[in-house]
C-alpha cells in the first residue's frame, strides 16, 4: 500500500485537531505524517496541545508545506473563522483536502473553494464524524432503502456542559452553538431527507454567567408533509449522553442514544460505542421492539481511513462537492444568515 504524504496545517482549541493528529498516528501503514504548521496565534493559545500531540514531529512552515508537492495532503485544523482561507491554500496548491467542520461564514469563499476542488479533481473532505458512526451509518443506508417507508420527523440533539469562556467564544460565528456543533445534525437531516424547503433559526442566548452569545441553537426544517427540528446546547447538564438521533417514518421509529459514549481502551484515545432502539410495523399490524450497542469504536478512526482510500483512490467520496456545498448553505440558513 502506497503511504500519504500529508501534513497538519493548524491546531484549534475547541475542535479535532489534536484528535485527527492523533488518529493519523495510529495507522503509519496509511498515512506519512510530515509535519505541521502553526497559524494565527495558535503556539500561544494552543502551547499545551501542540507538546503534547505533534511531539516528535517536524514543525514545518506553511509555505514548506504548500509548496513540497510530495505533501499530496493535508489536513486543515485551525479555528473555524479561519479555515476556508487555508484549506483555499492547500487547494490552490493542488492538495487533497480534509478540513475541519464545517467551514468559515462566508458563502462565497466555500464557493470558491468547491470550484477549485472540482477543476483540481482531488479530495475535499469534511470532518463531519458521525457519518461514521456505525449505527448511524446503518440507519441512514436503511431510510435510503425504504424500510422505514415516508420519514416524517428527524429530531437530533447533540448538546454538552461548557463554561464560561467557551460561551464566550461562541461569539465568533453568527449561530454561535449552531454553527459550531448543530453543523453535524444539519448534515445528517440532510442526508436522511434532502434539503428542506423551508428553514427556521431559532437560536438564543439562555444569558446564564451573564453570557450573551448564542449558546442554544435550535433550527425546524420542514419539508412536504414533514417537520425536523436539530438542537444543539452548551449548558445542558450530561449533554453528552443525551445526544440523541431520533428518525421516525410511517413503517418504525429508530431512536439512537447516546449517539456515543465514552468506551475505556488501554489501547487507544476517543474509544466510543453507541445504542440503538428501534420499533418496526410488521405486515400483521405489531410491533417488534429492538435494542442494540454497537462494537467499540475510535471516533475517528473510519473518517480518516476513507480520507486516505478516497485520495488513494480506492473508493469514490459518497458526500459530493455539490452536496457540501448545499450542506454549507443549509448551516448558514439555521445560523440566521
């Protein structure tokens, strides 16, 4: 197997660089990491993340980076704002993208990006984990099969317990917690019922610590003869366990919760496992009532294994560079824009 020459381009300090870094270390078969770059004023803010995950590894300009063409990857990790401006970097540059979730505020400049990634023909991969989640992935394929007949509500929650500070900085993005975690539950509505035909911001500051930032995001997306709601929290006590993805369609409702949970392995970082319930009409009129956990699984683990197949090409990117973009699109409407 030929190995991916790819680099790090950013260290956030809300989000999944220290994770992908990470993640990319488990599988050297897969991926030669060549090093990192430090932009903005992450070796202030980040110092403690980047000893202890990029330890060992080569710090490497930005243009170093850009500019070696056997770095025929790169993964784009820096704060949200500033991300579409270096993952167009790495595109200019003809490199394989993943980036972070879910993209800067500016339409025009993911716009951008697309057209380049589309002339350029390389991978644009987005950092949205839980189209990897196995039960979540398996629900999605059986909608799409029918089994649950009509969908007529999407209900998807994924809220935490955060603290002051981060509030605060959710302030950074029209949107504030719906931009920054509901971005996940937009892609998997959209995937479950396409794009809505209509969708209403309904996101607030809940003003506890004197915090004013959108800290409760809540969107409906209603669609012909259906209604989804995505909710994503940062002050919900045991948020975490009670993320939750609920589909219900005319033939069952599926109901998976916690959409994850923390898994303890000796062996690895970001174990997971997750649960599922479902309740199915059968043909004579009852219901048959299932319960389900899945396997342990590393959060990131199958995200960034189909990155190195796709840029490989060993397999075909399903989320298409029309998809993402609509996806941005749907986001920026929930966030109020």
């Amino acid at each position: 197997m030929k190995k991916i020459r790819i680099a790090q381009i950013g260290m956030n300090q809300y989000s999944h660089a220290p994770e992908i870094f990470y993640t990319m270390k488990l599988h050297p078969e897969v991926f030669e990491l060549v090093g990192y770059a430090l932009v903005e004023d992450e070796r202030e803010r980040c110092a403690e993340k980047i000893d202890k995950f990029f330890r060992g590894y080569p710090e490497l300009s930005l243009e170093e980076i850009l500019n070696d063409p056997t770095i025929e990857a790169v993964t784009v990790e820096t704060d949200e704002i500033h991300l579409l401006k270096y993952a167009q970097m790495a595109a200019d540059h003809g490199k394989h993208v993943h980036m972070e979730k879910p993209g800067s505020q500016s339409l025009a400049d993911f716009e951008r990006l697309i057209q380049t990634m589309r002339e350029s023909k390389k991978v644009f991969h987005v950092g949205y984990m839980y189209r990897y989640n196995p039960l979540v992935k398996e629900a999605i394929e059986r909608v799409k099969r029918g089994e649950l007949g009509h969908i007529w509500s999407v209900e998807a929650h994924m809220s935490r317990l955060d603290n002051k500070t981060t509030r605060e900085w959710f302030g950074s993005f029209c949107g504030g917690m719906m931009f920054y975690l509901g971005c996940h539950l937009i892609d998997l509505v959209l995937l479950l019922q396409g794009l809505p035909t209509r969708v209403i911001p309904l996101n607030t500051a809940t003003g506890i610590d004197g915090v004013n930032t959108e800290d409760l995001g809540m969107a409906v997306l209603q669609y012909p003869n259906a209604t989804s709601i995505v909710r994503a929290g940062g002050c919900e006590v045991e948020g975490f366990l009670r993320r939750q993805l609920v589909i219900c369609g005319e033939k069952g409702t599926i109901e998976i919760k916690p959409l994850e949970a923390d898994f303890k392995s000796p062996e690895k970082e970001y174990m997971m496992h997750t649960r599922s319930v479902e309740s199915l009409l059968q043909e004579d009129g009852k219901r048959e009532r299932t319960e389900r956990q899945s396997e342990p699984f590393q959060r990131y683990e199958s995200m960034m294994l189909a990155f190195g197949a796709m840029v490989r090409g060993e397999i075909q990117n399903p989320y298409t560079l029309d998809y993402e973009l609509a996806l941005f699109r749907t986001i920026l409407q929930c966030c109020g824009m």
